[in-house]
C-alpha cells in the first residue's frame, strides 16, 4: 500500500539525493574555465560539516566546487545543498547597501556612516531611557564562531546589554541543557565513525535521509549489518529505510524510555561498572517502578511486546548500542528529561565512552556547537559560566577587557526576550543571521510585537526575508564563501570557511560590521584586538585553557586544514592522536564528582492536545534534501528549486482523507487557535490518522504552533500542536 502510494506521488518523498563527484555532472568544471587553483570550506548548511573544494579563477574567485574527496566527514560525498552553496550568493535580492526607514515609512539605501549613526543614536537614546535591560540581540548558529563571539562580547562588553539569545534555542537548547546537568558540560561524547562502528542504532526523532543525508551515508558503510531503528511517529523516509520503525504516539519518548530503563533495570540487564559511574541509581530504580510496559502501552500507542523485545535489543550483551536524537525530541515541552531519559539508558547499560555507542544529539546548523561554546548567549564565551567569578576574571583577563563590563546575570531566553518586548520593558531588537518572523513559534505573535518595539536592525544577506521587510533598518551582510572563520560540525569538529568571493555592493562580512559598530558606539579600544577573524581565533583558543573544550593546542586555520579538521578538546599540553575521538573512554565525567548524574521526572500531558474543535495533531519538520529552513537562500537556486514542491503540503492518512472527503492535490485551509494557512493534500499513511505533518519552509507554518516550552531548556515545542483541516 505504502509502496503504491509513493509511487503515484513523488513529490515531496523522492528519496534522498545524495551526489558523488561526477554525479548528473552537476557541479562539474566546464573545460573553457579550467580553475587555476582550489580552495577549501566547510558547507555553510547542516551540521553534518562536510568539506567543499572550491575551484577558482585567475582572480581567486570561486566558480564551481565539488566535495573533498579525502575529508573524514563526507569522504568525497555532498547533498544537493552543498553542490549548490555557491547558487545563492548570486540573488538579486542581496541587500547590497544598508537600508534605512524614513519617516514615511518607506526603506531607503544609505551609506555606512549614516547606517552607524542610526544604529547608534536609536539604541543609545533606548539605553539611556530605559537601562541596560532596553535592548536584545536574537542570533545565530550560521555564522563564523569568530563573528558569534564578536556579537556577544560587543553587545554585553562593549555596548552594556544584557540580553541576547541565538536561534540555536530554537534547535539546541534542550540537548545543551541535558548535556550540562548529566555530564557536567555541554558535551556531545562521539565521534561519526560510530555510526560505521555500532551493532544497533537508535534514531530517536531524526530523519537523517532528508536532515543530515551524508551521516546517512555514513551509516550505510557500516560493515557490522546494525540493526537500525527509527523511533518516530511518521513512516520518513529514515523510518522506511530503517531495519525496524518504532511508530508512536507523539510525544511517547519520555514514558517509552522509562518503560525501556524499566525492563533492563528489572531483567538485571544493566552494566554494573558504569552504574558505579551514575549518581541517583538507585533513586532512578525506584522512580522506574511505575513504568512497565503495559502501563506505558495507552501513553506511547505500542504494544508491551514491542516494548519488551526493543528493551533486550537495546541491552543486548556484548552489542554496540547507539542512541542519536535531533528535532523530535529537542522540540519537545519535555525534551530535556527525554533526551536526558536516552543518556540513563546509555550510561546504565554501558554504552558510553566506547565505538560504536554513546547518547548523541545530532546539531542542526552548520556552527550550532560553535554557538554553544562561544556565542556568550547561555554559557559564557570559551565555554565559562557567567554565575562564576572566577570564570568572569579569567574571560575579562583573557579579552582584556574590565571585568566590571561582564555581567554575572544570565540574558533571557528567546521567548522571554519576546515577552519582555510585549510588555514594553524591550524597546529595540538586532536581529543577525536569523528570520524569526518565519521560524520563531507562533510568529504571527511578532507580527503584533512589531508595533510595539521602537528600532528593528535585521543584519542579512538578503533585503526580502520575512525579518528584513519589517526591519527600520537592513544592515547588508556577506555570506557564506565571501568571509573567513571557523564552524564546529556535530562531532565537535572544528573547520573553516573561506573568502572565495566578494560580497556584492558595500555588504561587508558580520565580523566587519560588528568592527564598525564597535568604533561608533565609542568602544573601539576595547575591541581594537578584534582586527580579523583569525586573529580573533587565537585570543578565543586561549580563553578555552582548562575547559572541557580546550583547544590551546590548535595552532591556527593552517594546521586546522592540514589536519582535515580537529575535534575538541585538543590541548596544548598532551594533544590526541588521530583524527577521530570521542569523550569518556576513562569513564569520568565533567561534574564534581566525576559521576554521570541520572535524572528524571514524570512525563507531563501535551500543552494542546486534539479535541473536538481541532481534532489534528500537528507535526512539523524539515520537507527535503534541497530545502533549508525558511528557504532564504535554497529557494535561489534554480537547480535546487527543481527538487522540491513549490506550493505548501500537507501529508494525511488515506483514512482521514477518505472520511472527509479529500482528494489529492486539493487546496485545504489548516487553521489553530492561532491563525491558518492553505496547503495542497498529499494522501500517505506516513502520518498516523489523527495526524498531519506540514514542512517548516513555508512561512505560513509557524502562524499555527503552538507557543509552549521545555521548562528546562526554554526551548519551544514545535511538533504537537492541535489543528483542524478543512477543504478552502
Ligand atoms: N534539508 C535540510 N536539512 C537540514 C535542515 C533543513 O532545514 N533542511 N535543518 C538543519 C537543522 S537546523 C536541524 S535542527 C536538523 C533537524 O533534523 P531532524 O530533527 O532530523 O528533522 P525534523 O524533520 O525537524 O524532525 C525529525 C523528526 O521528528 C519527528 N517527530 C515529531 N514529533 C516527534 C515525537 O514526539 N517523537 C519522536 N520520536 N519524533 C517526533 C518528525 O516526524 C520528524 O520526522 O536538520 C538540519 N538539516
Ligand atoms: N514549525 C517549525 N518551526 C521551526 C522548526 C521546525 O522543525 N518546525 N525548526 C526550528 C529550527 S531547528 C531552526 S534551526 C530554525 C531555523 O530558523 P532561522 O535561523 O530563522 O532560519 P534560516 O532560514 O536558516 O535563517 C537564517 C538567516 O540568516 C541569513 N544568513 C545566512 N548567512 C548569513 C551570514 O553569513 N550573515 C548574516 N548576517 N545573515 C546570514 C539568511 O539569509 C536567513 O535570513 O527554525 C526553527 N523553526
Ligand atoms: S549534508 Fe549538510 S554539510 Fe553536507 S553538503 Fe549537505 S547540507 Fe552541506
Ligand atoms: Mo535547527
């Protein structure tokens, strides 16, 4: 039946493109323009961080690239985005000069020094009114670190704002945080050559085929013939490629996970010496009483012996078990306790610190672990806490920079920026490298806060994302290939990308940008060692002595090339071997004790679950290979365009199809509490009856989410909200 169905429609399944050099000749260097030399970056998407060879001109412009055929993260492969990076730079939408609202409201380009005036006398008259508290930036995991760090330190430092969030929020914040109160840091413990080294991998909701198709690949070399499983509510196309699809309810993790801890606890299935290594086991066994599969069987929608017989694959002696989670679990109102339920099941089994195994959350931008280490949002740059005094003398030493310029208060998290700019307590908002007027949940929510804030900067490549256009003033930004610096992938790999073109009009790179504003605003002093990103790079490394991230030992972006990437931590002192590493081979952990701690609370009820008025549950998530995020820069390329559905989609079972009478390829309204949108059907049992699943590109998505969050994490739950459907 499935297969029938894919068949008739190959819209928005086609299986994933993964292309090889050579492949469709996409990508292939026209003789006439034989490049005179090459270069090398990391891509600028996902987090996968494969490396791109870019062939240049004469001038060193680049003119075509292919994957890097001996790089040990791709190993000569790239999706389609990558084979098409270069694609976008060329949009006529790139904001070219900066824009300014005049007082008829309508933008108009201005030069630099005006720009900066702006910039400045706006939020300078917002801080001397109303405090330090007045204005917040909301930013990225899609830039250079060199350029996260800058932002944070000038805002915070240099300009004397607390408050400032990244969109990793949106996408990290929970794996952050359950890293942090489990290990004692944030710390993703592998490496990819586990995903070749495992007997059993757990892809816990994460659709690698269409989110991260290369580490897909990577699991296809696996030589060990894993058994793959795929625990997410819709058939993906992982699921469907998978060995064993665990299809359950939404927002089943937490009570599956616990009802799993539950069998291996009672069968005596547990690994003794790494229980000596947890803290709460004991406490943990206690709590796991009420969780036998049968009382689980109604809150997950599977069957006790599906629990029963997953339970001894994942405990099973002497196989190599692997937990990997993204977006299905992160972007939970209880993500935090689900992935941190996946972290107890590894430790208390043993699978940890080993190949082929560990608790690993997989990032989603291309420098979202480069965010959490250096952006200055929720830890302190260099991976330091802002609550610690003695970690505030050493950044103020290491920046030379006053101490008394560091703040010891935490910034608000994203949603409570927002709501502090509903109640008017924020005046101002600089928005970088982000379109939170697409993505951020709930968005029509900013649409309203828009009347109420006094000065939007939007720092971008384009003048036409959804952010840009509400913007009073457009700060025209390189992008990707046209500026230097360095992204960490998923397995804490650290890269760098490269200037191989140079960004059109006056758009200057982020990091010079930020330079500007650092002499206007009066503390260009203080920043005067700030002069390019490398130089940046080396102060930022030291600041890392004596952290779990300690990279003292890097030399710079030469020896990071020659070395085809290095995995934190690389110290100074006894650097590692080797280009693949993961972390707690000798069983100790970053917390006081050394211990791992288990933490756990009782599942909770979803914030809105289906009712009589809106009967649907909604799930949201990524369409394609070819798409990213709000399509700001996928939606430019024409071969790109080419691979995916143009018009929005909703999938729905052929059941609830039938029994309201839907066709395929039907316009329909889906409308929540919040707002509605239209959407064309696409009938397949990938989404279970009851449910609908619509790709986060189109900008209309967000107007339905539901605005509710980890506790924990304060990171929003963008996969369940309820919805009701109706033909238009
Ligand atoms: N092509 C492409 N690749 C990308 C991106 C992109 O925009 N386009 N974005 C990048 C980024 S930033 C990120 S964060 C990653 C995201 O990568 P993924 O997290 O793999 O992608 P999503 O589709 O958002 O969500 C994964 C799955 O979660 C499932 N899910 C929903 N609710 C639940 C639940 O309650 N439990 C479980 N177990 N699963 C559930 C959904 O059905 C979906 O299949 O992708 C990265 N890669
Ligand atoms: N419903 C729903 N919503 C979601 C999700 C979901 O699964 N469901 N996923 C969430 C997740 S995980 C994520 S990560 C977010 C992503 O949400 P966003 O970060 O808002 O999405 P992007 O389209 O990647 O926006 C990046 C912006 O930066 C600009 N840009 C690119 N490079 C540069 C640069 O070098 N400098 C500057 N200044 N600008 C640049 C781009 O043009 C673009 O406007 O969406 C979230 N929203
Ligand atoms: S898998 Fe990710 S990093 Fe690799 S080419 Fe595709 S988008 Fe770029
Ligand atoms: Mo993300």
């Amino acid at each position: 039946m499935l297969r029938k169905l894919l068949k008739q429609h190959t819209g928005p399944l086609t299986a994933d493109l993964v292309l090889e050099p050579g492949h469709f000749g996409l990508g292939r260097v026209p003789k006439r323009l034989k490049p005179a030399s090459t270069a090398t970056a990391i891509c600028g998407y996902c987090a996968t961080g494969c490396q791109l060879k870019l062939h240049l001109d004469d001038d060193g412009r680049a003119i075509n690239l292919s994957p890097q055929a001996g790089y040990p993260v791709n190993l000569g492969m790239a999706c389609p985005k990558g084979w098409q990076a270069l694609d976008p730079l060329d949009s006529p939408d790139r904001a070219t000069t900066p824009l300014l609202r005049n007082e008829h409201g309508e933008m108009m380009p201005v030069g630099w020094a005006e720009a900066m005036d702006a910039f400045v006398s706006r939020f300078k008259n917002l801080q001397e009114k109303l405090g330090r508290e007045s204005v917040a930036f909301l930013s990225t995991g899609q830039i250079p670190f060199e350029e996260m760090a800058f932002l944070g330190c000038l805002f915070k430092f240099g300009m004397g704002f607390i408050h400032g969030d990244a969109n990793t929020r949106q996408c990290m914040a929970t794996a952050v945080t359950a890293y942090k109160q489990a290990f004692g840091f944030d710390a993703p413990p592998y490496t990819y050559g586990d995903l070749e080294e495992s007997d059993v991998i757990v892809l816990v909701g994460s659709n690698l085929c269409i989110a991260h198709p290369i580490l897909w690949q990577r699991v296809m070399r696996n030589k060990r013939s894993p058994r793959i499983i795929v625990i997410d509510p819709r058939a993906t196309e992982t699921a469907q490629a998978a060995t064993q699809h665990v299809r359950l309810k939404p927002k089943g993790d937490l009570a599956l996970l616990y009802s799993l801890a539950h069998c291996i606890v009672r069968d005596g299935r547990t690994d003794a010496a790494w229980v000596e290594r947890t803290e709460g086991f004991d406490e943990f066994a206690a709590f796991l009483h009420d969780y036998a599969p049968e009382r689980v069987a109604e809150k997950t929608g599977l069957s006790v012996e599906e629990i029963e017989s997953l339970a001894r694959t994942v405990s099973e002696p002497g196989k190599r078990v692997s937990w990997w989670w993204t977006m299905g679990v992160n972007q939970s109102y209880e993500g935090v306790r689900a992935a941190q339920a996946m972290i107890n099941l590894a430790l208390i089994t043993g699978n940890i610190g080993k190949p082929g195994t560990g608790a690993n959350s997989i990032t989603g931008q291309c420098n979202a672990m480069g965010s959490r280490l250096f952006s200055n949002t929720t830890s302190m740059v260099g991976g330091h806490d802002f609550s610690d005094a003695a970690h505030r003398e050493k950044v103020a030493a290491g920046l030379g920079i006053p101490v008394e310029n560091i703040p010891s208060d935490y910034s608000l998290a994203y949603d409570q920026i927002l709501a502090a700019a509903e109640e008017g307590k924020i005046k101002g908002l600089w928005i970088v490298a982000t379109n939170p007027f697409h993505s951020w949940i709930d968005s029509g929510r900013l649409a309203e806060l828009r009347e109420k804030l006094d000065f939007i900067v939007v720092q971008d490549m384009y003048h036409t994302t959804e952010s840009a256009r509400v913007a009073d003033l457009v700060l025209p930004s390189a992008g990707w290939g046209e500026k230097d610096g360095c992204l960490i992938n998923s397995e804490r790999r650290i890269g760098t990308v490269k200037k191989v073109r140079e960004a059109p009009g006056i758009a200057l790179s982020d990091f010079r940008i930020f330079r500007l504003i650092a002499h206007a605003w009066g503390c260009g002093d203080l920043f005067a060692r700030w002069t390019d990103p490398e130089a940046a790079f080396h102060f930022l490394r030291d600041l890392t002595k004596d952290r779990p991230c300690d990279i003292t030992g890097v030399e710079g972006y030469e020896m990071i090339d020659r070395l085809g990437g290095i995995q934190w931590p690389y110290p100074a002192t006894n650097p590692p071997s080797g280009n693949e590493r993961r972390l707690f081979e000798d069983g100790k952990f970053f917390t006081s004790s050394g211990r791992a701690k288990l933490l756990f609370s009782p599942p909770a009820e979803l914030p809105e679950a289906p009712d009589s008025a809106y009967p649907f549950t909604l799930l949201t998530g990524r369409g394609t290979s070819s798409q990213w995020h709000t399509q700001t820069r996928t939606g430019k390329s024409d071969i790109l365009r080419k691979l995916y559905p143009q018009e929005a989609y909703v999938e729905i079972h052929p059941a609830d199809a039938a029994r309201l009478g839907l066709r395929e390829h039907e316009m329909v309204t889906i409308c929540s509490r919040r707002g509605e949108m239209r959407a064309s059907i696409y009938i397949a049992p990938t989404v279970q009856p009851g449910q609908l699943f619509l790709p986060m590109h189109y900008p209309e998505v967000n107007r339905l989410t539901h605005p509710s969050y980890d506790p924990h994490s304060r990171q929003p739950n963008y996969k369940a909200c309820a919805v009701a459907i109706s033909k238009t």
